[in-house]
C-alpha cells in the first residue's frame, strides 16, 4: 500500500515537473528556430541600373518579413564596403505588408545608398541585421540574422576614360559670379571675389569634386611702368601665384531635397589681390559631367578670365574710374542722408507717440467710434441703463446733449433705464434698429446756442433811475 502512494506521489512530481520544463524548452525558442519554421525571412537584393557607372548611386535593399509583427522592428548593422562612399544616415527604412500563401506578412526593407569609386567587381559579405518579433505563443523572439552574400558589378565608360574628376547626375547647373573686366586697367591693390556654384540632382554634394585649378592655370606676362599691355597677347610661360594672392574660403557643401529630389551644391569661393603689375589669365575650367539620363558625357565650361593690372597704387586709377567711384559716393552720401532722416522722424515719432496717438484718435473719430458701438451693444443685451450712459458720453461729447433730452426715442430709452410708466399704458421696447436712428439723429443734427440778449441793442441803459 505504502509503493502504490509511493508511485503515485512519484508520478506526480514527474508530470509537474514536464509542465514546468516544457514550455520554459519552447519558450528559449530564438530567431533562427523562426527561420526554420518559415515564420521568417531575409532577404538582399541589389538594385542596379542596366548601365551602372563609377560615382553613380546604387541601392542596396534588405527585406525583412514574417507572419506576425515585428516588436521593436529591424537594425542594420554597421558595414563597411572598399572604394565605396556611404553618407552619414544613408539608409532609408519602409513598413510595409505582402501576401503568401494566402496570409499577409508584415515587411520592413532597408534601402542603403552607395557610391562606388573605381570601376570593377564588388563582393558583398553577409550584412548582420538586428530583428525583434512579436510570436504568437512565445512573446518576443530577440536575435540577429545575416544576409546572404551578394555581388555587383561596376562600369566605366570608354568616354570617361582618363577623365580623374565628373559628376554622374540627371541635370547639373554652374553658375560663376564675379568676371574679370579685360578692358579695364586694375590698380595694385584691388580685388576681385568670383564665386563658383555647382548643382547637381539626384548627387550629395561630398560627390562634387573640389575646385583646384587656380595654382596650376595662372599665367602671367610682366609689365613695366613704361609698357603698354598688348592686346591678347600672353606669355604663355607658367609662374607661381607671384603678383596675385589668392585666398580661397572653405567650401560650402549641403544637400536638400526638392519635391523628393536630392540636391547637391558645393560653392567655391575665390579672392585675388593684385599685388603687382602685369597682364594675367585663367584659363577655361571643364566640368565633366556625365548624364544619367541621356548615358552621355557632358561638358560644363568656367569661362577663362583675363585681366591688367598697372603700375601705381590706387591713388593713380584713371579720372574715369575716378567719376565712378565719385559717382557711387555721392549715392552713398544719399542714401545715408535718407537713413539719417529715417531714423530721426522715428525718434521724434517716439518721443512725441502720446501726441500722435492723441492726434490719431481725434483725426479717426475714434472715441465716438467706441462710444457708439458700446451703446449698441449696452442695447443689444437689454443693459439699457449702462446705454443712457453711453448714450450721454457721446451727445456730450458731439456737443448735442440738449437734442437727446428732446428726443422721442431717448425719451423711451430713458422710461426702460430708470423703470418710468407712460400715461398711455403702452408697452415700451427699443431695439438695436431704434438705437441707429437715435444715433443718427444725433448725428445729422446741428448744435445750436442760443445766446439770450440782457438788453436790447443800442437801447441807453439807465443807471439809478427811480
């Protein structure tokens, strides 16, 4: 008897026991265990155009799916590819659902944007992604998957062969401000600032090459005091920056999006002091550029610039570059004087504002403007004594008072405010509509001051008499 409770007892244990560990067994199910379930997927695929060129983007999309939801959703990895350009926050991610099997699955896929450098074949190895699940029985499965290796193929033009520097893009601008005068002569110690814009679609702009001609394109011809510069003709022996100085500011690189479109700017700017005299050229700057919509290689030009600077210092412009510049000053003086008086007629404006507001008032009319709508509205909610009041202020202040106190409808009001019965028993109202024709009355009225006479005139006055 006591072995049969025994067993029993033992039985028991046992079964609490597989209960227990059971579902702890499942519930360290893990990412992969999803995989080979079919409850999850992963999936790369490189998006690639027919033609894909060096410095042209390329997308790479991660795919992640399963039958549920995903808990705190998917994570790429940090990767990195060699002779490729990656923006900072390059990756893009979207939610969204398919159909397998007759069941929807819920998606998120990474789009991660690339630019490759050098032209050949480029080996993909198996990107690390981060996923977190939301099971049905099992709550949320945490783990990491990999893609599957992948392989692409990068392209370089025969037209862009031996071209070092070019911007792939569907449309690039260039605009270039600040042009040398050729036919004017320079003073030592001017300047010129000439500003180069470059823009580009679909192109970030650390894909926009900086521009460094400048050390390597100037040329020079010396001049004496005593020479003439000869027309277009140039030495074409090439110098140091000697007579020149050249300071480049940093460049301004930023990108924006315009209606879903990437724009790429980079701006460079350029400062030459003349320090000595001589005739001087830039030559022509070719931007190459290749059109992605066309497949065609482009070119962009920086016109050459070519200038003259004279002997002398700016004391010896010449008496026409002299009027231009006495010219400009007299317009500065000008406008100065115009600030100047500005500036005074709104400090007196603000000294003298308690005046002008006075003056405002009065040339509007507003306090009988004010006066007029808060009787209307004392009216409007039946406060027809606060009304009579109103009423009072603006015949008082129009000088009219005496036409109010003779006039029927002030006579009616006033029997409202002050609770006064009429002899006729008749039941009293004033409307908003009996108001206005009260206010103008008022207004079409004349004020009269009648002056009584003490004596009649030229009538002798008696003084004492009996």
């Amino acid at each position: 008897m006591m072995n049969k409770k025994f067993i029993s007892l033992l039985t028991f244990i046992v079964l609490i026991c597989q209960l227990t560990v059971i579902p702890t067994a499942t519930a360290a199910q893990n990412i992969e265990d999803l995989v080979t379930q079919g409850k999850l997927t992963i999936n790369l695929q490189v998006n690639q155009k027919e033609q894909q060129i060096v410095g042209q983007a390329l997308i790479l999309a991660i795919e992640v799916s399963t039958d549920r939801w995903f808990a705190t959703g998917s994570q790429i990895q940090h990767f990195t590819l060699k002779n490729v350009v990656m923006q900072a926050n390059n990756i893009t991610t979207i939610n969204g659902s398919k159909r397998i099997n007759g069941q929807t699955w819920a998606t998120q896929t990474h789009e991660i944007t690339l630019y490759p450098t050098v032209s050949g074949a480029y080996q993909i190895d198996p990107i690390n992604v981060d996923i977190s699940v939301n099971t049905e029985h099992h709550g949320i499965v945490s783990g990491e998957l990999s893609t599957q290796e992948s392989n692409f193929t990068i392209e370089l033009p025969k037209a862009l062969e031996g071209i070092e520097n070019f911007i792939v893009s569907p449309q690039v601008t260039l605009t270039v401000d600040g042009q040398f005068d050729e036919d004017k002569n320079y003073a030592i110690g001017e300047a010129i600032t000439q500003t180069i814009t470059i823009t580009a679609d679909d192109t970030p702009a650390m894909m926009i090459k900086p521009i460094n001609f400048v050390a390597n394109n100037l040329v020079t011809a010396s001049l004496t005091a005593n020479d003439k510069p000869a027309d277009n003709k140039v030495d074409n022996e090439k110098v140091t920056l000697d007579g020149v100085s050249i300071y480049h500011k940093p460049a301004q690189v930023f990108d924006k999006s315009n209606r879903g479109t990437l724009l790429g700017t980079r701006v460079e700017s350029f400062t030459y002091i003349f320090e000595k005299s001589g005739r001087y050229v830039i030559d022509e700057q070719v931007i190459y550029w290749w059109n992605s919509q066309t497949n065609t290689l482009e070119r962009l030009l920086i016109p050459s610039s070519t200038w003259t600077v004279s002997d002398g210092g700016l004391s010896k412009i010449s008496t026409a570059s002299s009027l231009k510049s006495f010219n400009f000053t007299i317009k500065s003086v000008i406008n100065s004087i115009i600030v100047i008086v500005l500036l005074i007629l709104i400090s007196l404006g603000f000294i003298n504002r308690h005046y002008l507001s006075a003056l405002y008032n009065k040339l509007t009319k507003r306090e009988q403007r004010l006066l007029r709508s808060e009787f209307i509205n004392a009216v409007t909610s039946k406060n027809y004594l606060i009304a009579t009041q109103y009423l009072y202020q603006y015949a008082l202040l129009k000088n009219k008072q005496a036409y109010t106190a003779g006039c029927s409808q002030s006579a009616t009001l006033n029997q409202l405010a002050f609770n006064e019965s009429n002899t006729e028993n008749i039941p009293l109202s004033f409307s908003v509509s009996d108001a206005k024709v009260l206010i103008s009355k008022i207004d079409a009225s004349t004020s009269k001051k009648e002056d009584t006479a003490n004596f009649t005139p030229k009538e002798r006055i008696n003084l004492n008499s009996d």
